[in-house]
C-alpha cells in the first residue's frame, strides 16, 4: 500500500476509481507543467551557451 503524502489523507489505494482518476489527473498536470518549464529553460540556457561559446554542434 502506497503511503499518504500527508497525515489525514487518504492513501491512493483507499481512493475510488473517480478520485484516483483526479489523482492522476492533477499528477499528469503538474508533469506537464515542469516538462514545459524545462523546455523552456534548456532552450533559453542553450541560447546562452550558444552566444558565450559558439555553435553547440560537435565539431569533428
């Protein structure tokens, strides 16, 4: 059984099908929002890199 994040919650187990599915739900969200975030921080830290060293491609 998996625990609960907090103390007077319940456990994902103890949930039925409708509040897992919210449960998923709101988790697929919040993934979404940091896999954005993260595109959006790579290409601005790669545009960085890019100024400061020149191109980012392998160079043989």
């Amino acid at each position: 059984m998996i625990k609960a994040h907090k103390e007077g919650t319940a456990t994902f187990d103890a949930l039925n099908y409708a509040e897992q599915a919210k449960s998923i739900n709101a988790q697929l969200l919040h993934i979404e929002a940091a896999i954005k975030a993260n595109i959006k921080r790579a290409v601005s830290e790669e545009g960085k890199a890019l100024k400061k060293h020149g191109s980012a491609t392998c160079k043989k």
